[in-house]
C-alpha cells in the first residue's frame, strides 16, 4: 500500500483480505520540521476497503 501526497492511499489489485496497519508521518505546511507519525488501520475485505475512524481516502485497484 501506498499513501500518496494528497492522503489517498493505493491497494493493490488482488491485496489479501484483511486488517493492515499503515505507518505515515504528517508534518505542518507552515513548518515541516514539526511533524508527527501516526498509524492508519486499514481494512480490506473482497469488495472494499475501510479505515478505522474514515480518517483517510482509499482507493482499490
């Protein structure tokens, strides 16, 4: 998976099922020295993909 610039992020096609965690860093627009990490939980299931609080875009190839 991977989390493009604008916070969608890319499953790939034929991703097995199932719960994944996805590191990312964010840092502010004004100063990107000050920056945090945080974890997306992400769920993947045969027809779809959802995240934990819907925080992020998804998309499914």
């Amino acid at each position: 998976m991977t989390i493009n610039p604008d916070g969608t992020m890319n499953v790939p096609p034929n991703t097995t099922p199932g719960v994944y965690n996805v590191q990312y860093q964010i840092c502010l627009t004004a100063d990107n020295t000050v920056c945090d990490v945080a974890i997306a939980t992400i769920l993947i299931n045969n027809d779809s993909c959802t995240t934990e609080k819907g925080m992020l875009s998804v998309i499914k190839n």
